[in-house]
C-alpha cells in the first residue's frame, strides 16, 4: 500500500488564472526589458525580478500544506511585486512622454 505523504503538493495552482497570468507577465516583462531598458542597469533588474516574484503565487500555494499564514504572506508579495511592476511600466511611458492606455 502507497503512504500518502506527510506534506501533499499542491500543484493545481497551475490551473489558476492568476499564476497563468503572473507568469506571462513576467515573460513579457523579460522580452520588454531585453528590447527598451539597458541590460545592465538598475531598472531592468527591479522590473524582471518584480515580475519574477509575481509568479510567488505557485511559492505561496506550495506553502499552503504547512501553513495557510505563509501561503498568504507569499500572496500577497505577488501581489504587490506585480503593483511595483505596473508602476515601472507607467513611469516608461512618463519618462518618455508617452500615453497612458485607459484602463
């Protein structure tokens, strides 16, 4: 007989909106970053990385097995990680006197 494990995994956050979303965002964001921003510098960094921790959604669902304080602390870095992006992208188009798409 298989032992179910101490810790299950949870991997359906595959299925959720949201990571699917973060995770195109933040491939897009590396694509956006790799043709306008200066690969060395600062903001490519913060915009990639901001993107990156998005994607804490699948960290914060890992989590949830052990505890449900740890997956919503991880929720919500993703989710102002994700802000912190939509700020830099706002400032792209400022800082270069372009429009701002109504949302």
């Amino acid at each position: 007989m298989e032992q179910e494990p101490l810790f299950p995994r949870h991997e359906g956050y595959r299925n959720l909106v949201s990571f699917r979303s973060a995770r195109l965002c933040y491939d897009v964001t590396v694509r956006f970053c790799d043709r306008y921003i200066p690969a060395r510098s600062r903001t490519y960094d913060q915009m990639v990385q901001a993107a990156r921790s998005g994607v804490n959604i699948a960290e914060g669902s890992e989590a949830s097995a052990t505890s449900k304080k740890t997956e919503l602390k991880l929720t919500n870095v993703a989710h102002a990680s994700l802000e912190e992006l939509r700020l830099d992208y706002e400032d792209f188009l400022r800082h270069r006197n372009l429009r701002l798409w109504a949302a």
